[in-house]
C-alpha cells in the first residue's frame, strides 16, 4: 500500500491505527504485539495515540509493546499529542486544562518518548485549541523540538483556521496536519472553513471519530438514524459494509483526509481499508452529507 508523504521525512499510512482504547482492551503485550503486526500486514503502519489516553497509561503500555518486540519501531509511525492536563488520580490538577508553554511541551514530548521507548516520534501534535496560547512562543518550541531531533514533524488537532495560521506564522518548520473531527454527523470544520482553509495550506488532515464513536451505527437520535439509512441504502448499492462507505465519503474529498480507525478489531480496520477503493458518485457524497438534515445546500 502506497503511503502518504507529509513531509521530506515523514510518510504515513493512508488509515491510521488509533489506540485511543488501548488499554480498555485488556490484552497482554503478546496480543497487543499480534495486533500491530496484523496492522502493519495490512499495510496500515502509522499509529495514533496521546499523553492522556487511557488515563496517561496508552504510551506506557505502548512502551512495553515496544521493549518486548523492539523490532516494530522501524516499521511503524508513531503520533503523539499534548496540551491537555486531565483530572485524573495520577496527576495533581486542581481544574482540567490546557498548557501549551514551552515547559510543558517540551517535558511531554521528552516523557512521551522515554514512555514509549521509542527514541523519536514521527508526528507531535498539540491536542487542543488553548485560550492561552502563545503562538510565538510555542512555534518556536515546536521548531527547537524538529531541530534537535526529538520528532520528525509537528502539527496541530482540534484547531481552527485562525488559529492554525497563527502559530504556523510563527515558524519555520511546516505544521503538517491538523486532526480534526469529521462524520456523517459533525460538520464543524466544513463549516469553520477548515476544510477550504487546508486545502489552501496544502495540509492533509487527520479525521478522528469518523464513525462518530460509533454512535452513526448504535444511536436512535434522529440526525444518526438519517444519517445510517442513507449510509445502508449506498452500502448496498455497492455491495459492501456500511462502515467502508463512510470512509469512502470521507476520502472522497479533495482536502485528501487521512481518517483513523479506532477499534481493536482488525476486521474493522479492514472495512476501513476497503473505503479506498470504493467509487462514491458525486452525487452519492452529497446525499450524505445532506442525510442527517444538518447541512443544507444553498
């Protein structure tokens, strides 16, 4: 499978692995070994995780995966995130919140590798818009941490399009993506113009929660069950599972999205997968995004 190059030194798969649930998944470091191997026989080699997932236990744990078969590291892409201090029984945080400063980041990125035990990461992204955030501040750490060799390449989540360009005004290291949320049922960045504002930046972003937490697939809320027939009707017209046409639709559009799939099971990941290949009409596209009755065509 052909990956995708976001920068000189880093390319990624065209469907990310999260491992957001990692540790919900209760396996032991042989499964979980077994699982990345199968990803990787996939051709899915880039994976997605963060500081605060699983309670600040995912790194570690994918720290032990990569002591015990030291051998993946070559094989895989690592993206990590900070930004976000959570209330939690291993930190001392009197309120939730967001730190962007120098100090912070530069400690997480340093913690995320030694927890990972994986000498570099390949993307470091600041997970969360923060009201606090000094733009020439942090662009300047984000470019000390390319120079000195602790990542390959630096992004952005959740950001919108004034804020992306603001920090980015502040360095000279190219931000490479911005993971944002997109589905059948959240519009937001269509709608904030980060899907124009991207396309212009000429940045591939990263869709988290594609199935909406599954939620496109398990809730009776109105905007989903819209969304989930339209979703079926297509699905069968095309012959395949539901799940593969939502990732078709998402990499139908010419921002060139990269989406991440979140479960543990690799058939999942295969429905996924097979979103690439699948032919979407244009018209089809729209009838999706028009399903849920959120968005409306002028």
């Amino acid at each position: 499978m052909e990956k995708i190059k976001l920068n000189e030194n880093v390319l990624v798969s065209p469907i990310v692995q999260g491992l957001w649930r990692l540790t919900d998944w209760n396996w032991t470091i042989a499964e979980t070994v077994e699982f990345i191997e199968q990803c990787i026989a996939l051709g899915v080699t880039t994976f997605d995780t963060a500081e605060i997932y699983g309670n600040y236990a995912c790194e570690e744990r994918v720290g032990e995966v990569l002591r015990a078969a030291p051998h993946l590291r070559d094989r895989i892409e690592i993206v990590a995130k900070t930004g976000i201090n959570m209330m939690s029984d291993k930190r001392a945080y009197t309120i939730g919140h967001y730190d962007t400063r120098k100090h912070k980041v530069v400690k997480s990125c340093q913690d995320s590798i030694r927890k990972m035990n994986c000498d570099y990461l390949d993307v470091f992204l600041i997970h969360r818009e923060d009201p606090l955030i000094d733009h020439r501040e942090l662009g300047k750490t984000l470019d000390e941490l390319v120079d000195a060799g602790w990542v390959k390449a630096v992004g952005v989540s959740n950001f919108d399009p004034m804020k992306f360009d603001a920090l980015q005004s502040h360095m000279k290291h190219k931000l490479i993506t911005n993971q944002i949320e997109c589905s059948p049922i959240c519009f937001e960045h269509f709608n904030n113009g980060n899907m124009d504002y991207l396309q212009k930046m000429n940045v591939r972003p990263m869709i988290w929660s594609p199935l909406a937490g599954g939620r496109l697939f398990t809730s009776n809320e109105e905007k989903n069950m819209k969304a989930r027939k339209k979703i079926d009707e297509i699905a069968r017209r095309h012959g395949v599972e539901s799940e593969s046409i939502v990732f078709a639709w998402l990499l139908y559009h010419p921002v060139k999205a990269i989406p991440i799939s979140g479960s543990g099971k690799i058939r999942r990941l295969q429905h996924a997968l097979a979103g690439l290949t699948i032919a979407l009409t244009h018209e089809e596209w729209y009838e999706i995004y028009t399903a849920s009755g959120q968005q409306r065509l002028r």
